[in-house]
C-alpha cells in the first residue's frame, strides 16, 4: 500500500505568489523543502479542472529546459532541495482573477502525488 502524502504539505512546493503572464502562457516557482524524492512521470497541469497538453508544460532549473513529456522512469525529474525551480506552461493565457492550478508526478513507492493551488496572477 502506498504512502499518501497530503495535499497541504505538497502545497508548500508553490512559491506564494509567483504565479505570473509570461508572453506565451504562464509560469510560476517551485522550491523543494519538503525532502528529495524523484518524479518518475509528471501529470498534466490542469487549470480551473482542465487537464493541458504535456508537450507544452517545462521545468526550468538552472537556465535549462525540461519537458514533462521527456520524464520517465528511465529519466526521472528531481525537484532540487532548497533549490527554487520554474514552471512553464506556454500556449495557455490565465483568464482574471482567481485561478486553480493542479499540480502532479508519479513518485516510486508513493504513487502518484498531486496537489492544487488558488492564486491570481501577479
């Protein structure tokens, strides 16, 4: 039976307030104080419930670009300790005002993990 981890704790992954507009889409900050762990499979986000093509969600860490598409158990994603990390989705415009975002991976030994988040663009 897998361990399931709670949505509040997964919440704490988002930066308050960074969601923001990009030219193409949105994006908005991760950091990792939880524990390191590695995504084996990333899930689509979803906005106000509806679930976004994978090919146009990244991660961005370090400068360098990581489509959730290319996440496998063969190369899986890690979400660096202490380490803040983009989210990137682009081809999606955020409609005013208050937005939910869902936000999921496939952990080994945890199953698959997700979370939502409430917040307006910056």
């Amino acid at each position: 039976m897998a361990l399931k981890v709670p949505g509040f704790l997964l919440r704490r992954l988002y930066v308050k307030g960074s969601l923001r507009a990009t030219a193409d889409g949105f994006a908005l900050n991760l950091s990792n104080t939880l524990g390191s762990g590695y995504a084996r499979r990333l899930l689509p986000v979803a906005v106000n419930g509806v679930d976004l093509d994978l090919a146009n969600c990244y991660f961005e860490v370090d400068g360098v670009e990581h489509g959730f598409a290319e996440v496998t158990p063969e190369s899986p994603f890690s979400l660096a300790m202490n380490k803040t990390s983009t989210l990137v989705v682009r081809g999606v415009t955020l409609p005013d005002g208050p937005v939910t975002l869902r936000l999921g991976f496939e952990v080994q030994g945890l199953g698959d993990l997700s979370f939502e988040i409430t917040d307006t663009v910056a």
